[in-house]
C-alpha cells in the first residue's frame, strides 16, 4: 500500500456500528501488521472512550486520536495523522449533515455504511446513498459498500438484507452478526481477536472484513 488509505465509517442513523465496526477493523488491520490510526470525528468520543479502556499492558493496537474543528482544521488534522499510518479509520457522528461527516466523505478513500438490517435503517440508508452517489459523481475513485451489522437469523432481516442488493452501492458479503463479543471488546478497550477461541466467530467475521476492505483498497491503487 503506497498512499494512506481513509476509510471513513459513516451513516445517518445512530447506534448502526459505526464505532464498533471502525474499532474491531482498526485492530484486525493492525494484527495484519499495517500501522493503524483511528480518527475520532464524533463529540461522543465512543472510540476515544472505547481505547481508554484498555488496561496499561495491553493498549488498544491502533492510535485514537480525536480530532474537531473547521473542515480546514479536520483536513489538516486527518492528513498528519495519515502521514504517520498506512491505514486511517475514520469514526463519524451520527449524522450525513454534520460537517465532519461531509469532510470525512470528502478525503476517504473508501466509505463503509454500516446498516442494521431493520426497516428504519434501510430508510436512513437511502439518503447515505444518494449523498455517497453524489460525491462519486464529483470525485469518481471515491470507492464505497454498504455493510451488514447486527444481522440475526430472523425472516425480518433476511427480507431487509433481500433489498439491500437493490442499492446502487455495492452490499460487502462480510456482514457482522450481532453478537456480544463485539460489545465486549468495547468494555475491555480491546477487540475480538483480545478474547480468546469464545470469540472465534467473531473474530472470523472481522477477518473476512479485513479481507474484503484490502481488496477494494488493492483496486483503489
Ligand atoms: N455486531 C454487533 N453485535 C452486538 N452489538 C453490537 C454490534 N454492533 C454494534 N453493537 C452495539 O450497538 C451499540 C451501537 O454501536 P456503535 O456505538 O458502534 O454504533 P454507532 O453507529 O457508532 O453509534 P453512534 O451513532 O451513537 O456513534 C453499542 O452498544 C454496540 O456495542
Ligand atoms: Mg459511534
């Protein structure tokens, strides 16, 4: 990987995984052995807050850095973290309005929009759609997925992951399910692959994921 790769994680709705999803790639990028920085975007510092769990000996395996201000400060600020990184995973508010959430889709690379498979969050998903189709438009290498998260085995979400593949934005075939390992790691300030073979599945998960975002950043270069 030559440049640093952004990859922003971004989506209307709170509470779809943004942070949970940004944290647990962040850290399977590192076990990969890329550097990592995650950039903290959103006032509710949850990434932030999130590393600052980890006990001493075993520091989350990525830098957090929170950034804020002017989207001439956020660019600044995203640009000198990259600078020191290979990959740069970008946690959002919750909010497609919020001028961090258009920064952020601005200079990434790669948007990943983590969707919940419920109706409501199929609705919020539309408008992240036309806003991403928008800036593809203007800015054509900017690559972007939608992202099954918290998926259960239930006819509901297989309905809604069905209409998912009617978007325009590619569906990645390396959804999360919802499990308590992902909300875990959080507590403990670490990621799946921290807790042992009772997260295997978990961590199976997260490493397809991984996969899956080096291929399009491979086809990116
Ligand atoms: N795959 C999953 N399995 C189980 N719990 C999950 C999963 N993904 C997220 N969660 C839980 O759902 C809640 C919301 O997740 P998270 O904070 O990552 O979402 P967010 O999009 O960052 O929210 P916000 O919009 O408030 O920033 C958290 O309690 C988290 O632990
Ligand atoms: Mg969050």
């Amino acid at each position: 990987m030559s440049a640093p790769m952004l990859i922003a994680l971004i989506s209307q709705k709170g509470g779809a995984g943004k942070t949970t999803v940004a944290m647990q790639l962040a850290a399977g990028l590192a076990l990969e052995g890329y550097r990592v920085a995650v950039a903290d975007l959103d006032a509710q510092e949850s990434a932030a807050r999130w590393a600052a769990s980890a006990p001493g000996q075993t520091p989350f395996p990525a830098e957090v850095k929170t950034l804020r201000g002017s989207p001439a400060e956020l660019a600044k600020g995203l640009r000198k973290l990259a600078n020191r990184v290979d990959i740069v995973v970008i946690d959002c508010p919750p909010s497609i309005e919020h001028p961090h959430t258009t920064g952020a889709l601005e200079l990434c690379d790669l948007a990943l929009v983590p969707v919940v498979p419920s109706p409501t969050d199929l609705w919020s998903t539309r408008a992240i759609e036309r806003l991403i189709l928008e800036r593809q438009r203007q800015r054509p290498k900017l690559r972007a997925a939608l992202l099954p998260n918290r998926v259960m085995r239930t006819a509901l979400a297989g309905d809604v992951l069905e209409v998912l593949q009617e978007f325009s934005l590619p569906v990645l075939q390396t959804p999360l399910s919802q499990r308590s390992a992902y909300a875990l790691s959080a507590v403990r300030g670490g990621s799946v692959f921290g807790l042992g073979r009772a997260a295997a599945a978990a961590q199976e998960e997260v490493q397809a994921l991984v996969t899956a975002v080096l291929g399009l950043a491979e086809r990116t270069a």
